[in-house]
C-alpha cells in the first residue's frame, strides 16, 4: 500500500503519441499505475531534448505517455520506496524517465503528474530551485554514463576519476547528434529492464541485465553526491513559460535547429 497525498485527483493531462506518431495533449487520463519500486511525482518543471521530437519520429509507438526529464513534488511513495527510506510524501526531486515506452506505456514526464522508479531519482538539495533541477538533464547523464562506462569500459566512476588519464574525443559535443535507433535505446539500458525499441525484437531490443541494473543504481547514488557537493552545473537555461502548448513549441524549436547550448524547459 503505497504513503500517499490525499489531494491526488482521478484523473490528469498529459502528452501522448496518436496512432501516426504525433504528440497530442491528451486530458481525463487515468493516474499512472504504480508499483512497489516507483514514488509518483506532482510535476514541476521539464526538460526539452532532441531524443523527445526525435521518439515519435524513428520509434513511433501509439498510446505512449512522452518525454524523460523532469522535476517536482513527491505525492506518493510505493511499498519498496517507504521501506527503504529514501523518499517520503513532500520531498523534492528530479530524474529522468524512459519515455514513448512500448512496454510500459503510461510512463513519460510532459504529464501533470510523473511515475518515476525510486532508485533511479535523485533528492533536490535546499538550495535548488525545479528549473534547474530538470535541467540536470538524467537522460544525458544516463547515456554519457553507458557510453564512457560500459560501451568504451574506461576505467573510473562518475564521483571516482580514473588514476590515469585518457583522452575521449565528445564529437558533436555542443549540439544535437543526429541519433539513430541505437543511441536512443542507450540512456534506458541504465535501468536494467528489458528495452524493447518497438521494432519486433530487432538488435534494438535488450533483455534484462541484473548486473546492469546494480551499476545504475551505484552510479546514480555517485551523482547525487556530487549534486549535493554542488560539482554539477547545467547549461545556461531558456525557460518557455505556459505549459503543454509551450512543450510542443520548444520541440519544434529543436526539431527547426534553433537552440545549441542551452537547457530548454
């Protein structure tokens, strides 16, 4: 039975994908289904990325719930979550999520209201503001996380540098990368669920990994030290003011190429 709010209302809005593809504010949706593993969030600020246009585009999978990072207000905290301690109702967070998940449908952050798996969320210190927590961007910090540690095995953790230096040429480093189906499926694997790409189990599709899924955990508690010691910064930051109409018009800022450098929320 999950620690929860008793302002949580029936229903909520949301984005989701049409049967073509498209993002459409969707309202009168149910809440998200929750279970022991998960905290459901009050959301307050998002975050825009290339990966978020680019979803509906190569994956295109009808009825997902869209977008990845976010922050906000903690509403309920599932069985796992409570027993463990790390959270409780009122407690302010960021992260990110996989979105536009064909197996896991109602799970995406431009949503009023964000399920988010405990673990795999990190505690806002006091002197954050939503804003800039969204802006931490965990969908980059996963897939950097993946591609230096596990993809090119360098030696090191994110709060652990390597004794010994090495050179890593970041191409592409200061815009949007054309993505392909692979690099979209790269950020999720940090979980250690099974990634399914929406394409009939092709080589997109990854099965569980365990081992995977302890060393996201591990790297996630290494970023949040490192949030709390204040040694992450954000890109300079844009905020769009208004809500579901203003996700949809950032998108197509990104998808035009008009934004480099700069935190999109």
């Amino acid at each position: 039975m999950p620690t929860t709010n008793p302002l949580l209302p029936a229903t909520y809005t949301a984005i989701i994908q049409d049967e073509g593809g498209n993002l459409i504010i969707t309202p009168d949706l149910p809440l998200p289904r929750i279970e022991p593993h998960h905290i459901l969030v009050k959301t307050k600020a998002v975050t825009l990325n290339p990966c978020d246009y680019k979803l509906s585009i190569e994956l295109p999978s009808s009825g997902t719930y869209h977008g990845n990072d976010f922050s906000g207000v903690v509403l309920a905290c599932c069985s796992a979550v409570a027993a463990n301690g790390q959270f409780k109702v009122n407690d302010r967070v960021f992260g990110a999520v996989y979105g536009s998940n064909p197996v896991d449908k109602d799970t995406g952050s431009y949503s009023e209201y964000t399920k988010s798996i405990g673990y795999f969320t990190w505690k806002m210190p006091d002197w954050m503001y939503f804003e800039e927590a969204a802006a931490m961007n965990g969908t980059c910090i996963a897939t950097m996380g993946v591609a230096l540690f596990k993809s090119l095995e360098l030696p090191g953790t994110f709060d652990q540098p390597a004794e010994k230096a090495k050179n890593v040429l970041i191409y592409g480093g200061s815009s949007s990368v054309k993505k392909t189906k692979r690099d979209l499926v790269m950020g999720p694997t940090i979980l250690g669920a099974g990634v399914d790409a929406g394409d009939g189990g092709s080589e997109y599709a990854k099965g569980a990994d365990p081992e995977l899924r302890r060393w996201g955990i591990e790297s996630y508690q290494s970023i949040q030290r490192l949030v709390q010691k204040q040694q992450l910064r954000v890109h300079p930051i844009r905020v769009l003011e208004g809500r579901f109409e203003a996700i949809l018009h950032g998108l197509q800022l990104l998808k035009l190429g008009e934004v480099s450098r700069k935190s999109w929320l």
